[in-house]
C-alpha cells in the first residue's frame, strides 16, 4: 500500500480531491433539490476523460498556475 503523506499533494490527487467534491455535491443536488444536479456529475466525468485521454483539463491549468506541482515533476 502506498504512503499517502499529506505534503505530498500533486496536481492529479487535488484534481480527484475536486472531483470527488463536485459529484457529491451534484448528487446532494439531485438528490434533495432538482434531478438537473445530476448533470453536474456528468460533466465532472467528461472532464474527468478529457483530462485522461488528452491531457487537457481547465481546472488542471488553473492548479498549475497556482503552484500545485505535477506528480512526475515535467513541465509537458
């Protein structure tokens, strides 16, 4: 099992970090309020392939320009 240090936050752990609260907070949504929540878990999930497939994810550049550093340490 991998060390999970708390300093040790890269780029793609805060990406899950937000991404995790994003779908809760979609389904906390749905689920009390509107179905249109949903909607939001939809969303985090394109970005989640986009990011995956291409590497490009709107809320990666912004983390990266706020100083949080990549895993591997490349500046690709």
């Amino acid at each position: 099992m991998e060390n999970t240090n708390v300093q040790n936050w890269y780029l793609e752990r805060v990406l899950f970090l937000i991404a995790g609260y994003f779908s809760l907070i979609g389904l906390f949504i749905a689920n009390f309020f509107s179905p249109w929540g949903l909607v939001l878990n939809l969303l985090v999930g394109i970005n989640m392939i986009l990011f995956s497939s291409v590497g490009f994810c709107p809320m990666a550049f912004i983390l990266t320009r706020l100083g949080i550093p990549k895993k591997c340490g490349s500046d690709r």
